[in-house]
C-alpha cells in the first residue's frame, strides 16, 4: 500500500520553496518502496476547494534553482479560517473532507507564522502534519533560520551596495524600506552587511531627531551621503502603536509609508538632499541562494524521514547545528523578535550604526 504524501505552498512566495519540495520527494522516494506525491494548487485555498494533482517523478527536476513555488500559493488569514462566509463554506471542514478524500497519510505545509497556525489547527483536528519554516523574515520561533531568508538577505545586502555608489557620487540620503512588516531581522543583518549608517526596526522605536542628528553628524564629517536601511514596520516613538491607527495617521498627513515620513523629515531638519528607494518584492523573487538551496534539502529531506518515522504534529527546524523539529503546539503563534539586546544589534552599534533610539 501505498503512502501517500500532500504538499502545499502557503502565504508569500519565497526562493527555497522548490527546493524544498524536490528534497521532500526525491527523499522519500529513496526511503519508501511505494509513494504517491499529491501536490496541492495555491494553498490552503486547494485545499479548502479540493484543487490537487498527483505528481510526477519527472516533476521534480530541475527545480533545485527555480524560485517561486511550482505549487502556486495564497494568502488564507488564519483568523478567517473558522468564519464562514458568504460562500457558506465551512473551511475546517472542507479541508478535513478534502485530505480525506485525496486519501493522504500526510500532509506537509510549506509556510511562516500564520501558516503555521493553521497547521496546527489542523493537526488538532486529527490531521498527520508536518510544517516546513518558511518566510523571508526569518521570523518563525523555534528556528534559528527559515528558508527563503538568506536569499531575501543577498538581495537587500546588494540593494544597499548598488545605492552607495549613487549616493555618493550626488551627496544624497538614501532612505531604502525593506521588507519586515513586524520583525527585522531581514533589515538589520542586511543594513550591517549593506554599511548603512542607520537601521530603523519594529522593535525598537526610533526618535526622528536622533536620525536627523545621525545624519547630519556624518555631513559635519565631510560625509556627504547617508544610507537608512528602514523596516516596513518600523515606528517613530511618537507614533500610535497600533498598526491601522499608525497608517491612518500618515495617510492623513500624506505619507504612503514610514520611508517617504523619514525622508520629509530629513530634509525638513538637515537640509540634505534625500530619496527613497523601496525593493519591495525583488526580495522575494528570483533563485535560492546557495545557502538556501542546502537548508531547503536538509529540511526536505528530514521531513521525509519524519514521514517514514510517522512523527506528525511538528515543524522541521534548524537549532545550531543541527536540523530537528519543534511540536506545532509549542511554536504556532509565536513571533521570534529581534531584541534590542541582540547581538547583531550591540554589534552594528559598535561600529557607530545609529537605531534612533
């Protein structure tokens, strides 16, 4: 008999995703004599629709390098998840009927922190689930890295190294708001690789005069540039702290996001020339790095010996050295903040990185 294994995709795409998927497969085929790969269409959203296919061997080439997912992905809130809507649908259900009627022994989830939430909803419903850590801000708890991470690092890291060239040749400020809506791991470990002078996260609110005053230090240095390495997410002290009473107010004060606040700001009490450069998904896109490509097949590959072992109701994660699990139950609605006593933090600190704080 045959074991038959779901895979699917969910939440925000990312480099890694199918290189996961292949290391799951080509695993699994090499520990079980007889396996079956049902591959689900966008997410949680296939699952809930019954939207599947059986997958083939030959699917699973050549995508080590390919970014995206080959799976298709959406967003379904976890908050939403036992609302019934308009459609009538009840989404749990639908999603226990379907895993049944696709006959799976197991279904594997491909996700960050709310995915993971779902995950365990399901698992708690009395589903076999694996989770995968997946999400560009290495944000998931319980893991020391995700995948998908490294790659986003690589290209905010360059980001920054192209703006320095321009920044410096018109003695501008460079304002470049990079993904992390709620964490920022992504923008500190790119801002101390990337050089920029300032680095603005979620979790530690910033004072704009402190900025301002960092920038100008460097202009009364003779350094006619500055580099801001800004989160999405990131907050002046000042502001609400609740996010929609946060956006409403820049909104109202004609400001589309924290970066163009920061900008009118800077020119406001220094003086100096500013722009803002926003990446945006080029973060997202594109082939895994070399790093993620060998974390994506470890974490694959673990998740198929956990198949074969039957150890269901966790997520693979990565401690130290070593790749293991954590119980879905323990890790789901838990975010992995970036401490203001991190060291990555005392770190760019040392080096005369301004926080604003």
């Amino acid at each position: 008999m045959s074991t038959r294994i779901g895979i699917l995709t969910s939440g925000g795409d990312c480099p890694g995703l199918n290189a996961v998927i292949r290391g799951v497969a080509k695993a699994s085929y090499e520990l079980m004599k007889d396996v079956e790969i049902i591959g689900i269409i966008d997410g949680y959203r296939g699952l809930i629709q019954g939207e599947y296919k059986l997958m083939k061997k030959s699917d699973f080439s050549g995508i080590l390098t390919l970014g995206g997912t080959i799976l298709g992905t959406s967003r379904q809130p976890f908050k939403q998840m036992r609302v019934i809507g308009e459609d009538n649908v009840d989404k749990v259900k639908a999603m226990k009927d379907n895993y049944k009627k696709m006959g799976l022994d197991c279904l594997l989830i491909l996700g960050g922190n709310g995915t993971h939430k779902t995950a365990a909803l399901l698992a708690e419903e009395g589903l076999n689930v694996i989770g995968l850590p997946k999400t560009i801000d290495n944000d998931l708890y319980g893991s020391d890295v995700t995948f998908g991470f490294h790659s986003a690092l690589d290209i905010a890291t360059e980001a920054l190294d192209r703006l320095h060239t321009t920044a410096a040749s018109h003695g501008r400020v460079m304002v470049v708001e990079l993904m992390g809506n709620k964490t920022g791991w992504l923008t500190l470990n790119a801002g101390i690789a990337g050089g920029a002078d300032v680095i603005l996260l979620p979790e530690i609110p910033f004072d704009m005069d402190k900025v301002a005053a960092a920038v100008q230090k460097r202009a009364n240095s003779g350094k006619a540039f500055s580099i801001i390495a800004v989160a999405e997410g990131a907050m002046e002290k000042s502001e609400p702290t609740k996010r929609k009473e946060r956006l409403a107010a820049r909104s109202a004060a004609g400001f589309h996001n924290i970066s163009e606040k920061i900008a009118a700001a800077i020119i406001q009490k220094t003086g100096c020339e500013t722009r803002v450069v926003i990446p945006g998904h080029l973060q997202r896109g594109g082939a895994p790095s070399a790093y993620d490509r060998l974390l994506s097949t470890q974490f694959g590959a673990y998740a198929a010996h956990l198949i074969q072992e039957k150890k269901f109701g966790v997520t693979v994660a990565k401690v130290g050295n070593t790749i293991t699990q954590n119980k879905l139950s323990d890790i789901a609605g838990k975010a992995k903040l970036v401490s203001p006593d991190d060291q990555m933090v005392q770190v760019a600190k040392s080096m005369g990185i301004s926080f604003g704080d």
